[in-house]
C-alpha cells in the first residue's frame, strides 16, 4: 500500500484562498499544513494537531468549518465514515479507499489500472434517470491479526 500525500503546497493554497475572496488567516494556514501530516482526518484530529502546535487557536467547530469550506473548493475531499464523523482527504487525484471498519481509518491503494477498469466499465452502463458524476470506491475492511495490511 502506497500512502501519499498530496496536497496543494503552501503557495498554491494561498493563491486559492485569494482566488476565492478568502482572508489567509493564521487558522486556515495551521489547518492546511496539519493536513498532509494526517491525510485523512476529522475536525477532532486536526485540532488536536494544530493545538500540539501551537500555531494557531483554534475550536473544533472552526476547524470544521474551515475543512468544509476547504472541500467545496476542491481543496480536500469528504469521507463519511460508520462512526458519522466527517473525515477530510488530502488527496483529491483518483484512487480507493479501505476503510477500517473498526478502528475508523482510511488508507489510500493508488491502482489505476483498476480505477480504468472499474470506470470504463460503469461508463458504459446506464442508469435509467441518472449519470455518474466520478467514480469513488471505498473497500470496507476490518485488521486481521498481522499488525500490517498489504495492498498493492
């Protein structure tokens, strides 16, 4: 399993910000460089990090409303996991997601032969009354009693 972080460089992100009629404010800027380090998180995990910091003061709330801003930008994407907590991507390239169904995580598989193959496929169907926007494919998985999950 290849985990990458992706995510717009410091620069790019405020240019977005400008481009869009937001203020650079010491919070997004805290919420945007914790991003990378957790890659897919909630408000919580963000604050947290933010806080450990110290770079910013922040509440849970801001920071959520600052994640959901950010995603309707394009900046991250939204996970909704079993736990109906809101988790933020990183990384907004194509790519599946197992979702640990038991400890809330997300890990990224970055396979795009079968990302092609799977659109390719569904693309070609029809859906009476609607059309597919994009393709996302989340695998729900549990931990087996090896302490690594290998995927390719």
């Amino acid at each position: 399993m290849t985990e990458i972080n992706k995510a717009f460089d410091i620069e790019e992100f405020r240019l977005i910000l400008k481009r869009n009629g937001l203020k650079v404010t010491p919070q997004r800027l805290a919420v945007h460089e914790a991003m990378p380090q957790l890659g897919h998180a909630c408000a919580d995990m963000v604050t947290e990090c933010i806080l450990k910091k110290e770079s910013a003061k922040v509440t849970v709330a801001s920071v959520y409303n600052i994640l959901s801003q950010l995603s309707n930008l394009g900046v991250y994407h939204r996970r909704m996991s079993s736990n109906n907590k809101m988790y933020f991507d990183v990384n907004t390239f194509k790519h599946i997601h197992l979702y640990d169904t038991v400890n809330n995580e997300y890990k990224d598989v970055l396979d795009a032969d079968l990302i092609q193959t799977i659109e390719e496929r569904l693309c070609r169907r029809r859906f009476k009354g609607y059309k597919i926007d994009r393709v996302d494919i989340q695998i729900l998985c549990h931990p087996t009693r090896r302490s690594k999950v290998t995927a390719r």
